[in-house]
C-alpha cells in the first residue's frame, strides 16, 4: 500500500478538544502515531483569519511544508464522510480545492508566514495543552491506558452520533411547514393571491426565493436542509426580502393595474 494513503487512513478523529477557550477538533495520526494534527481551517478560525486567505498562503508557499511531515491535504486522500465529521458541510467539501492538515511542525512554519504576535502566544497555549499531550500516553499504566483508550472510543463515538445528527436532513412534515411558510411570505410579498403581481410574476418571485434560501442555508433544495438548520431556514423564510429589482417589478405591476 502507498505509503501516503496508509498514513492518511490512520488518522482518527477523537472529539472536540478545548484548550484555554480555543475549540477545535481532536486530531490523531497521519503524521505518526498517536500524533496530534490541526486543520488548517480551525487555525484560520482561531486566528481570526478566512480560511481562504490561510489556503492561499499555504499554497504561495507550499514548496516550504513537506508532505506527510508539515501538511496533508485531506481533499486526496480521505473520505468524504470522516472529512463531514470534522465539521465541513457538504457544499464547504465541494467548494473547496484543499483541505489542509497540518503537524506541529506544519502550524509552526505557517506561523512564520502569518507573521503575527498574537498568533504566536495561541500556538504556545496549543503547543503545551494539545501538542504536547501525546507525550503523556507512554508513560502511564496499562490499566490506565486502557481506562483512557474506552474513554476515547466512547467521547470518538459521541462525536459521531453528533456528526450524524448534525448531517440528516428534515423529515416531510419539517418540509412541508417550510413549504408552506414560504407559501405564504411570497404571496404576502405579492400582495396576496388576487393582486395583479401575484398572476403576473408569481412564478419569478418564488424562483427568487428560493434560490436565496437555497444559497443561505448551503442546499440544493430545502427539503435538504439539515435538522440542526431548520430552525435557522424558518428564520431566513421570515425575514426574506425581494431584490430591488423584483421589489420594483411587484410595484409597478401592482400599480399599473389598479390605475
């Protein structure tokens, strides 16, 4: 087996880790065993940089990070549904180029590109409560060791069971209520069913509607929205606004026909 493939399908996911109010995900393998990983996507975050700009740095600089040793990219060589685990939406998977997993060693000379003081002091906060940890293992107990090994398997299983509600989509009666608010906000929009607006660019308006509810809540079609969003899609349907342009066009239509 390829060398890379096998040091990428050694990488565990084993729940969120919270150090000094920073959280992220608790990232094994891939670098060696038992090693501590971070995606570069959470480092962005704990930086408070976008995600796009680190990608960018990282791959204006990539002759500098060694593959296997500084960086993976996730994007080649893992599973889509380990990669949804770590907390990518499905529309963040397919939009994305890379992935980016990154070492100590890896956060350590991304940090000398970001150039920044802050983001040193963060990095030695994670060098000492994360990285570090690894370290800790060896030396305990067998009995011990087995303790944390179950106390893993059961926070790495938590984590699923999350991920996985976290990534089923609404049942029908969810769809329908969805459905039928939306109904009723572009008719009211429109100026109710008996306005000339409502005869004349009904079909165009919920066009509108709900492809900027598809493109707020991250889906092809709202019966796919998540469980975990619904709440989030009832709110968007509730405080939607036409464009100018189709806010106009209802005006005008409605005004032209009374006149």
């Amino acid at each position: 087996m390829d060398k890379k493939i096998l040091e990428v399908s050694q990488i565990k996911l084993r729940g969120i880790k919270e150090v000094e109010g920073m959280k992220f995900h608790d990232i094994e393998g891939g670098f060696g065993e038992s090693k501590k990983a971070m995606l570069a996507k959470e480092i962005a975050e704990i930086h408070r940089r976008e995600v796009k700009k680190v990608n960018e740095l990282i791959n204006n600089n990539r002759k500098r990070f060694k593959d296997n040793v500084d960086i993976i990219d996730l994007k080649t060589g893992l599973s889509k549904r380990l990669v949804l685990e770590m907390g990518f939406t499905n529309a963040q998977y397919g939009n994305a180029n890379n992935i980016y997993l990154l070492s100590e060693r890896g956060y350590s000379k991304l940090l000398k590109i970001l150039e920044d003081d802050v983001a040193w002091e963060q990095y030695e906060k994670l060098v000492d409560g994360y990285f570090n940890m690894r370290a800790e293992f060896p030396k305990m107990s067998k009995e011990l060791k087995a303790i944390f090994a179950i106390d893993e398997r059961t926070v790495e299983l938590d984590s699923r069971i999350t991920k996985l509600e976290n990534n089923t989509t609404i049942d029908y009666s969810q769809q329908e209520e969805l459905r039928t608010l939306g109904t009723k906000k572009v008719v009211a929009i429109l100026g109710g069913t008996d306005a000339p607006a409502y005869k004349e660019l009904n079909k165009k308006v919920f066009s509108s509607f709900w492809r900027d509810y598809k493109r707020k809540l991250e889906v092809n079609s709202y019966k796919n929205t998540l469980v975990k969003d619904f709440e989030t899609g009832k709110q968007a349907i509730i405080n939607w606004c036409p464009s100018k342009e189709v806010y106009f066009m209802i005006r005008g239509c409605n005004a032209q026909m009374r006149m």
